[in-house]
C-alpha cells in the first residue's frame, strides 16, 4: 500500500459529486484478521452525473460488487473504483476484507487493546469500505454489526439487537467521517438527561473494566455541556442515545462521530489520584467541544477540507465561551493567548504559515493546526466583538436555521452575519483567507488636553479589520476611560477621546508638539480583542503602572510578562542582572491576596525557551539555546532570593484545607501554591518537594512536587515510587515518561528520552506514549537544539521509523523542526540534515514528505 506521488488539491478544483446517496446500509462481521464489510447504498443521479462512477477506497480487498443485483466488475485503482453506472437511480452493493488488526494507522477500523474502534476524519472511511469519502455528501446510515463482543455501538439510535448482533440507526443526515463503530468488552457509567425538548436522553461514557471509577468527571461535564448548549446557544440534542467511549490507542483527542464521540483515555479517566487540575479542565474542554460538534459540525457540516475552521473555529470559540462561563473568563483568555502566541504565531511567522483557510493540500491530515483551530477561533470571536453580542447572536441564529442538514462554506457562514448587520464587513474576511500575523503601531500624541491615537497596521494580502478595546488611565492607575472597541478598518486610522462625553472619535492625523505633562495612558487590546502583534511604544514605568492597576485583567498579566520578558532578554543577551523594580512589582502582585491565585500563578509563569527564542530571531539576533536555559535558572534564582519570604508564606497559607476538589478555585489555589514551592527549591532545596511528594492526596500536587525533585537530581525514590504504584495505569505512566524527559537540562533530555524509549514499557505504537517520551524531547528547547545536534539525530531516526506504522504521528512530530531557520549554521546545517535524511526514507508517507517539504520551503 504505497503512496503514490503527491497530489495537491486544490480549492479552486471543487466539483460537486455526481449523485446523492440516499441510503447506506452497513454489515460488519468482525474479526480481528478478516473483517467484512457488505455495503448497500443507493444513489440517485444529479444533473451532471457522468456515465462512470468514481468512489474512494483504500486498502480494500474487494470481494463482490454489484449494481442493480447484477455483477459488476470495477476498474480498482490504489486509491479507489470506478465502474459504469445507469444513469437513473440504482443500488450499489459491495463486499469488502479488512484487517483492523493490523491497522497501525489508526485510520479507519483498528483495534486498540482488544476493542475494535473507528476514526474516519478525515479520509479514513474510504479504509472501510468503497465511498464517495468527502464531506458533502451525506446520507442516513444504517448498521449492523456482528460480533460475540458485549457491547456493540454505532451512530444514532439502537434499533434491535440479540446474540451477536447489534443495529443502530441514524436518521440525521452525515457525510462518511462522522461515521463510527465501537466493539468490545467495556463498562459504562450512565445518566440521563432530559433535553429543553423534552426528549430523555441516555447518555454513556464507555471505558475498559476496571476504570470505570475514572468516569465521572467526563459524564458529569457532558450533562453540563448539554445544558449549557441549550441556555446559551439555543442547541438542543437530538438523538435518544450519547454515547462516548475512551481507548487507549488514538492519534488526536478525541472525534465527534454523531450519537458516538471516540476518545482518547487521556480526555476521559481522571480521578483526584490519576489526574491534575490540567487534566480535568482538558477533560472538561475536550467533552464539551465534541459534543459543541453536534451543531456545529454535525448537523452542519463542511462543504470540502478547505472550509475545516468552519466547524473547528466555530467550535473552539464555543468551548472557550464554555470553559469561561465554568471557571474564570480572565484566566481562560489568558492561557488562550499564551496558547496562540507560542504556537499559532509561531506557525504564521514560519515555513508552516497557512491562512485558517487554506487553500491548497497535499495530505489534509497536517491541516489540523493551531491556525485553523485556535486562529480560526479567533477569528469568530473578533466577529462577535465588531458586531457585537445581539447581531452576533442573530447571524448564528440565521447560520443555524439555513444550513441546518447541509454542508457549508465560510462564506456561507459568514453571509449570514453581514446580511444581518446590513453590511459587507469589507476586510474582514482576509482573516480567513490571508496567512500571518498583523502587526499593529499605536502611537500617542497629547497636546494637554486632547490623547490622539494613530494607529497602524502591516498585513499581508491588505487591511483587516482589526478590533482593538482601548481603556485609559490617569497619572496614579485610575480609569478614567472605560473599555471602549475601536476597529481599525484601513492601513492607518486616529482617534481622540472626548472626556466630556466619554467617546472617541475618528479624527486627523494630530499635528503640533506633543507634551507629556499629565498624559493619560492607554491600555490597548485589553482581553486580547485582536490576535495581532501591537507595539504600542510603552516604557517599563508605563508597563509597570498597567500591570499594577488596570482593570483589565489580560493586560495587566500582559504588561507584567513584558516586563518579565525584557528583563530575560536582557539577562541572555547582556548579562544584565533583573530589574529590581519589576520583579518587586511582581512580588507585590504575587502576595496581593485581592488577586485571584490563578492569576497571580500566571504572573509568576516565566515565558517559554522557546518564546525567548523567538523574540530574539524577530529582533534579527541568533538565539543560544545554551544561554537561554541558563538565563532561565538565574532569572529564577532572582526571584526566588527576592520573594522567599513571600513564597514561604503563600506556600503554609496555600495548604489544602479540605478534600481535592477539580474546580477553578482549587486548581488556582494549588497551582499558586507549585509555583511557590518550585521557585522557592531554588534557596530552600528538595525537603518541601519531598514532604509534598508522599503527602499529597493528588496528582497535582504529586507531579509538581515529582517535576522539582528531578529538576534538583533527587527524584530517585520517587521515580521508583510512582512507577511502583502506576506501573499498571497507561494514562498515569505516560505522566511519569514525561516529566523525567521534561524536568532535566539541556542534552540531558536527549538521553532520558533515548534511554526511556528502550525501557520496558516504552511502546512505539501507542501515540500517547511516543509523545510523552519524544514529543517532550521536541519540545525541550534546550535538550531538542543541543549543540551536538544529538536531539536532531534522535528525532529523525524515531519519525523515520514510526513513519511507516503510523504517518499521522510520525508527521506530527517534524513540527519542531519549522523553527530552523532561526538558528546558528551550525543547527540550521544538521537540522536540514535530518530533515532530508527523513525526506530520502524509503516510502515515506505523503503526511511526512509534505512536512517536511513545507519546512524545507
Ligand atoms: N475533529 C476532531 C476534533 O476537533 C479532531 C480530530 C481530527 C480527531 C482528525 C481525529 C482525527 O474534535
Ligand atoms: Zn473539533
């Protein structure tokens, strides 16, 4: 099954299918070598349906195939059929072998520790059976399966089922991806929940016997998903069952097959043992979003792959909403901005830059990116701000009642807004269609009574609209201008503010001398309304007087991280030791116990390696890995001899004072409480680390504790201690993979990873597993860029050797290398090495070879 040369689709080529598939009827008689698949479907011709018919398949062995009760032989090709067909409505039936258990992939039908499972998006239906594999066409489906397996589960609801055999039966409409089947020997925890409606639900979390104690935080975030869906979007389910099952063996985290979600373990178990704060809320996350999928994907789905941030967007804008309205909306916004500046900048400004719609492919499985999902989110939410919450309400309204049981376009979507705001929004739409991050100038001119603001964009493909919420401050930090939205529509606009009425104005560019006497200040882009790179010219007193008083939340963490940002540059590149004021400014916000933990934990995150690396390569310099680790550490041992006495304070006062509960307050608490304990390592050393380690009654506190004593070298009991007791737990042991590999310096990451790839229960072919140990050497910038180009070399070796049994993971893992042109010519030399040392493997998979073609560049 080799792949042939790469094809590239494009957006333009889009054709419709020739025909509607009215039905599909399903058999499947499993076994783990030699499945069959008998396929019954109708199709009916539309206007310009050719004489032959053409359907995907992969991988098949075609048993029998007939049209209209008569044999009929196709002409098979590696990716498909095509065979002759009346040109009036006929029955197409086929009957196909597969073997899912030799299904390494993880598209298609596979296996994962015994139960039979399902992952069809985004082409992995066609290694089912013969299909028009493309998301416009959709059908009603119905399945049987045949198995001695108890639990036998397919889309839709159940109609009947007896020894061996189970039917299911899905009257909504769906194209060929959101198809699922699930067999095995598993347990459920149930519930019910009755719909706005009125309709009663059964809903299931499926897993293997013995977790079913891991499955009530899933279960119970889904009954609030489902609720929340009809309060705030006026969504209601619509089948009689909700079934989700977690297995241990899956490329993403989960899929949201209709009446059927699959997940990943890592999305579904947790219990205060097993799982941390992050663990839950992901948990938490993930359900909510999968099931956010039954609008908004489901019900209406994508026209082509190039319209996927139509369903990813809008649903991770819904999850977000969700998430915010469950914890904290400010913490929310923030850790989705640090998600979208450390990875979704970095894709835009890099060999790997795609607009949230692209248009053009080679394997559609590398597009599952942060742009289309994180930027494409941000792009919904910026649509909500510029038309504001009722019009925004009303053009989803429009969306939903339009498109509802068709398959759409953005442009279709974004119709609906722009004819209920009786606008055409010129510009906006290049946020779907352009790559690359703007980047916005703000400058002040204050003539003693009158702030102008001018305001600049650079953006590739010309000017988008650009939602900036601006607030002004006084000489002491007090508001003295609310949070006003000023959309810059064009290159170049200016604003004064009228204090009389409290509004600002469009004006002319500001003439005369400025003054500075009694200037108010700015604060700009507060909750981060646009995902744009501003540069609002601030000094460190102006940062610091934000971070010390504004009532924005995101932009006083902000103004703090670029305080903290200036002072790690400055360390790295200069030698020059912290800013004594900043980091008293941090400490005063750190022990300021009006300030939610959560918060004050975000404002002691030190910015990544990584983000350090790409600030330096933005300001033309060549970062040094080496110099970077190490400008971490002093600057850590700064703050910590600075704060010790705070930290020792927040540390007893922070202790638990009742049983772990998964919420935000708890979580905010213990996460402040880490962040002291890891600081304060620095001066105290391990003995607070190890009290924490056999003390705590969860993981979070565990695993923080576990992650100082490896950072110190005196993890050994531990190590040994945690792997005794989770030895037999897959989701917990890929924690302790993980942390060894991550909590280590430098070229040392390298080696734990390569030593842990050959312990015993290191497995190659369990995704989550390859990701804990190489995943995390990726992406340890110290480790990943040492100087002997010994993080390269293991790299490649593994994404060379994973490619064949699973491309999608093995493609994944290339990313770290889009950074390479920021380099020395050293790096950048081995780097391209192991890059077309990849390249050059025999056979290697379209995912891989499009990769790194695109890294390449
Ligand atoms: N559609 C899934 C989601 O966003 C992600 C996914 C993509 C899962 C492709 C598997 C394969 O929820
Ligand atoms: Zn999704």
């Amino acid at each position: 099954m080799k792949d042939t040369a790469p094809r590239t689709t494009r957006l333009a080529d889009y054709r419709p299918f020739g025909w509607r598939v009215t039905e599909v009827h399903l058999t499947f008689r499993l076994a783990p070598g030699a499945t069959r698949v008998l396929s019954r479907i109708r199709f009916a011709p539309l206007d310009h349906a050719p004489a032959r018919m053409t359907l995907d398949g992969e991988g098949l062995t075609l048993i029998s195939a007939l049209i209209d009760g008569a044999p009929v032989s196709p002409d098979l090709t590696t990716d498909g059929l095509t065979v002759d067909v009346p040109p009036a409505p006929f029955l197409w039936e086929a009957e196909v072998e597969i073997a899912p258990e030799g299904n390494t992939a993880l598209e298609g039908l596979y296996m994962s520790g015994g139960i039979y499972c399902t992952q069809c998006e985004a082409e992995g239906f066609r290694r089912i059976t013969y299909y028009p594999d493309r998301p416009d066409v959709m059908a009603p489906f119905t399945v049987r399966i045949e198995s001695d397996l108890p639990v036998l589960l397919s889309n839709g609801n159940p109609t009947g089922s007896g020894p061996g055999f189970a039917e299911w039966h899905d009257p909504w409409p769906k194209p060929s991806y959101l198809f699922a089947l699930v067999a095995g020997n598993l347990v459920a925890t149930s519930a019910s929940f009755q719909t706005a409606e009125g309709r009663d639900v059964e809903l299931n979390v499926w897993v293997r016997p013995g977790d079913e104690g891991r499955t009530g935080y899933a279960l119970d975030s889904l009954i609030r998903s489902m609720r929340w869906d009809e309060d705030r979007f006026g969504r209601v389910y619509d089948l009689d069952v909700f079934n989700i099952v977690a297995v241990d063996d899956f490329n993403a985290g989960a899929m949201e097959n209709k009446g059927l979600n699959i997940f990943n373990s890592k999305y579904v178990l947790a219990s205060p043992e097993t799982a941390t704060d992050r663990d839950f809320e992901g948990i938490e996350a993930v359900v909510a979003h999968e099931y956010f999928h039954n609008w908004t994907g489901n019900r209406i789905t994508c026209r082509d792959w190039f319209q996927l941030c139509l369903k990813e967007g809008l649903t991770v804008y819904r999850d977000q909403e969700f998430t915010s309205d469950m914890r904290s909306r400010a913490v929310k916004r923030i850790e989705d901005a640090l998600l979208l500046r450390a990875a979704q900048f970095r894709e835009d400004a890099g060999p790997l830059a795609h607009p949230p719609r692209p248009d053009t492919y080679v394997e559609i499985n590398n597009f599952y990116t942060v742009t289309v999902y994180e930027k494409g989110a941000e792009v919904v939410r910026m649509l909500a701000s510029v038309l504001g919450p009722e019009t925004f309400a009303t053009g989803l309204e429009l969306y939903f009642a339009r498109h509802d049981g068709h398959a759409a376009t953005i442009e279709e979507f974004f119709a609906c807004f722009q004819e209920v705001a009786g606008d055409t929004l010129d510009g906006f739409a290049r946020w779907w269609t352009e790559a690359g991050t703007p980047r916005v100038t703000v400058s002040r001119h204050w003539d003693g009574e009158t702030l102008t603001l001018s305001v600049r964009q650079e953006t590739l493909g010309g000017p988008r609209w650009i939602p900036l919420a601006v607030g002004l401050l006084g000489p002491d930090g007090e508001e003295i201008a609310p949070t006003t939205l000023l959309t810059l529509k064009d290159t170049e606009a200016h604003w004064r503010y009228v204090p009389s009425t409290a509004t600002w104005e469009t004006c002319s560019a500001p003439n005369g001398q400025p003054k500075t006497d009694g200037a108010p200040l700015p604060s700009i882009n507060r909750g981060f309304s646009a995902p744009v790179l501003l540069e609002a010219g601030m000094t460190d007193a102006e940062r610091r007087l934000i971070f010390g008083h504004d009532t924005d939340p995101f932009n006083r963490w902000d103004a703090g991280r670029q305080l903290i940002r200036a002072g790690f540059i400055g360390l790295v590149t200069e030698d020059r030791e912290p800013d004594p004021e900043t980091l008293a400014a941090m400490g005063r916000a750190v022990r300021d116990d009006a300030l939610d933990p959560a918060f004050r934990a975000l404002v002691m995150g030190l910015p990544s390696d990584d983000d350090i690396a790409q600030t330096l390569a933005e300001a033309g310099r060549t970062p040094d890995p080496d110099l970077i680790e190490t400008g971490r550490e002093r600057l850590r041992e700064a703050i910590a001899a600075l704060l010790a006495g705070d930290l020792r304070r927040l540390y007893a006062d922070l202790a638990p004072v009742g049983p772990y509960r998964p919420d935000a307050d708890g979580a905010g608490r213990r996460a402040l409480r880490c962040a002291a304990l890891s600081c304060l390592s620095v001066v105290d050393g391990p003995d607070a680390a190890r009290a924490l380690y056999s003390q705590a009654d969860n993981m979070t506190e565990r695993l923080a504790a576990l992650s100082v004593l490896l950072r110190l070298g005196a993890a050994e009991d531990a190590l040994a201690d945690f792997h005794a007791r989770w030895s037999r737990t897959p989701d917990v042991l890929d924690k302790w993979f993980a942390l060894q590999v991550g909590s280590v310096k430098g070229s040392r990451a390298v080696e734990t990873a390569l030593r842990l790839t050959r312990h015993p229960d290191f497995d190659w072919r369990r995704p989550n597993r390859v990701r804990s140990v190489l995943g995390t050497m990726l992406r340890h910038h110290a480790g990943f860029h040492s100087a002997d180009g010994a993080g390269y070399k293991v790299a490649a070796d593994w994404i060379v050797r994973l490619d064949p049994a699973n491309p999608q993971l093995a493609a994944g893992l290339t990313s770290p290398f889009q950074t390479w042109r920021r380099y020395d010519g050293d790096r950048q030399g081995m780097m391209r090495d192991a890059l077309e040392r990849i390249a050059s493997a025999d056979g290697l998979s379209r995912d891989t070879s499009e990769m790194v073609g695109r890294i390449l560049g």
